[in-house]
C-alpha cells in the first residue's frame, strides 16, 4: 500500500490555511480588535521575509563565501515578499479603526495630528505602501530567480549571474533600507501620531533579522534531521548562523534601549506618553520579560562557543527568540488601544495559524522543487570548507 505523499499533506495545510485566513475575515469584518490582531500577526510573518531579503542582500553585497550553503532557505523566504502584497488587503478595510489620524474627531480637535496631515493622508499612506510592496516584489524577485537559474546553467554563466547580483545589492539593499523603514513607520509607529522615533525602523529591522536567523537554523536542523539535506551545512556554519544571530540579538538591545533612555532622558509629554502605558497594568511584565528574554537571557545564555556549536542549545534560543519576537510586535501594536494588559484572543491565535498554514507548506515546496544548496555559485567550495577558528 503506497504511502501519501507528504506534499499532500502541505496542499491540505495550504488549502485551509487560505480557507481559514477568508473566513475569519469574512465574520469578523465588522469587529475593531480583528484588525489590530490582523495588524500583529501579519508584521510579525512579512518581518520573517523582510529579514531573509536583507541576510542574502548583505551575502551579496559582502561577497560572503561563508553562507553560500546556508542562503537557500532565506532566498525562499524572500521569495513570499510578493504575496504579502495580497495579505495586506485585509487591513485596508479597517483602517480607520487602526489609525487614530484617520478619526474625523481626532483631526477636528488634535493639533499635532493636524499638522502631521501632509503626510498622515489614507491616499499617501496607500501610494506609499504600494512603492513598499513594488520595491519589496522587485527585489525578492530578481534574487530569488537568478540564483535558483543558477542551478541549471554551465559554471560560466553562474558566476555572471552572481557578479550580476553582487553589482545590483548596494542599491537594492538601500531601497530594501528605505521601504522597510518608512513601512515600519506607518504600519507600526503611526499608531500613536503624537509620538516618533527616528531609529524605529532600525529597532523593526533588527526584530527581522533575530526571526529570519532563528528561523534558518531551526529549518537546516530539520533538514538534517530528516535526511533532506546531507554533509551541508556543518556545525561551522551553525556556528556562524548562531554568531550572527547573537550579534543582531545584542544590537536589537541596543537599539530598544538607546530609544528608551533617550525618550526618559528627554522627558518631553508627548514621547513619554508612548512608553507610559507599556509600564503600568500588566504591560510592565511584558516590558521586563522583553528585557530578559530578548537581552540578559541570551546575554549570558547564548555567549558561550560550545552552546553555539550544541544543536539543542541554539535550537532552545532559536525558539525563545521566535516566541519574544512576537511578543516585541504585540507590545508595539495592542498598549495603544489597550491600556490593560490585553491576552491573544481565539481570533488572534486563529491568524496565527492561518498564516503558519499558508507560509510553511510555501516555503516546503520550494525547498522539494528547487536545489537545497546553490550549487552553481562560484565560492560554493569555499563555503563547504568552512572552519571557525574561534
């Protein structure tokens, strides 16, 4: 008796993922916390291919032989930008129940609000998240496609088209710098108009590349570990993986709180109104769990080289890191509209899986359809004979 396909089961995961997703919209059209939810879950999944565009972007822009064997899985990711486009759908019908500057009232009454009009307007704000999205597609795109046809070209033609990428990443990586920025800016930073940071979309990118690193060393380890993937990659390049993750986890800390101290420092209403509600009723626990788990934890948790090098110590991290980068999110989005502590909801939980149900079996058939390594790139050799020297 043949046994089924596990692609199958991914068409089934898929099929009710998109079923799901419709029919959660569909009944809770009219419901103001629905699009907050659907706000979360959504900056939280593109964040996972927003972080793989710019780890293949910084590959190509620094010539990094070293990652040749792991910038499979991330291209993949990076491949989803496009589709984020139609994701986002959804939050077009609600948001003025997102956006405070959208409110008649508010724009009739809020000075600051008033003059922040020019550019807080539902026409610019959807021209702008059309040349996200444009540039976002445009990028992932051209990446995605070249390296995967350079798996079946002969090894000339390969290196043209890595010197073809190389030459293009500078510019693509500063327009990638731009939209993620000025994204995170609207969809994220605009939800308390008073209130602005110019490092907020440093703070989101760096929330990117902790999930998108996370998320590839979880992937290779469960490649290995089902005989998809052999020999490659080594614990050398988990080691790196695991380096580079801390590095970004480290700098996200820096990040957060240079934006805090200078925001307590400062002490002017209108920015400390923003951290106000984040450290009273019940907020204050997720704020000092984002310090622990997001800092002191993997601080001294994840320094050591022999934890790097130990699968099931980066596995546990890998996870832990996940789990707080969707903390972080919440804690940006839900104290503007809830000053209490506010819980995942069903419908919440119920995006979450939606979106898991549509991203995992995309990205699974394309690692069955496509080479698990790039195995045309010209420093392919130098990557498989990695060693880390520390």
């Amino acid at each position: 008796m043949n046994q089924p396909s596990p692609l199958k089961y991914f068409k089934l995961a898929l099929f009710s993922g998109i079923i799901s997703l419709l029919a959660i919209f569909y009944f809770n059209k009219e419901n103001t916390n629905f699009y907050l939810d659907y706000l979360s879950v959504f900056s939280y999944f593109i964040s996972l291919s927003i972080g793989a565009t710019f780890l293949v972007l910084l590959m190509h822009l620094t010539r990094a032989g070293w990652g040749v064997v792991v910038r499979r899985i991330p291209e993949h990711l990076m491949s989803l930008l496009p589709i984020y486009a139609l994701l986002f759908v959804p939050i077009l019908f609600g948001l003025d129940t997102i956006f405070e500057w959208l409110n008649p009232d508010v724009i009739a009454t809020d000075y600051l609000v008033q003059k922040k009009l020019p550019y807080l307007n539902l026409t610019f704000f959807i021209i702008r998240n059309i040349l996200y999205f444009t540039v976002f597609a445009i990028v992932s795109r051209y990446y995605w496609v070249r390296s995967v046809r350079q798996d079946s070209v002969k090894k000339a033609d390969g290196l043209q088209l890595t010197k073809s990428m190389q030459r293009r990443s500078p510019i693509a990586i500063l327009a990638m710098a731009l939209a993620t920025s000025f994204a995170s800016f609207d969809w994220l930073m605009s939800l308390y108009s008073h209130w602005f940071s110019t490092i907020f979309g440093i703070y989101y990118f760096a929330g990117c590349m902790v999930f998108l690193l996370s998320v590839t060393i979880i992937t290779y380890e469960l490649l290995l570990k089902l005989n998809i993937i052999k020999d490659v990659p080594t614990n050398e390049h988990f080691h790196d993986l695991s380096k580079l993750l801390y590095g970004f986890v480290i700098f996200w800390s820096y990040v957060a709180f240079s934006q805090y101290f200078l925001t307590w420092y400062a002490n002017i209403p209108e920015f400390t109104q923003w951290y106000y509600p984040r450290l009273h009723n019940g907020w204050d626990t997720v704020f000092y769990a984002l310090i622990i788990f997001h800092f002191l934890l993997p601080l001294f948790g994840f320094m050591s080289r022999h934890v790097k090098r130990n699968s099931i110590g980066r596995v546990v991290f890998s996870i832990i890191f996940i789990v707080i980068h969707y903390v972080d999110i919440r804690f940006l989005i839900y104290p503007n509209s809830f000053k209490k502590y506010h819980e995942i909801s069903l419908i919440e939980g119920s995006l979450i899986v939606s979106f898991a149900l549509i991203v995992i079996p995309l990205i699974a058939f394309k690692i069955v359809n496509h080479q698990k390594i790039p195995i045309n790139d010209p420093r392919l050799e130098e990557s498989k004979k990695l060693e880390n020297a520390l």
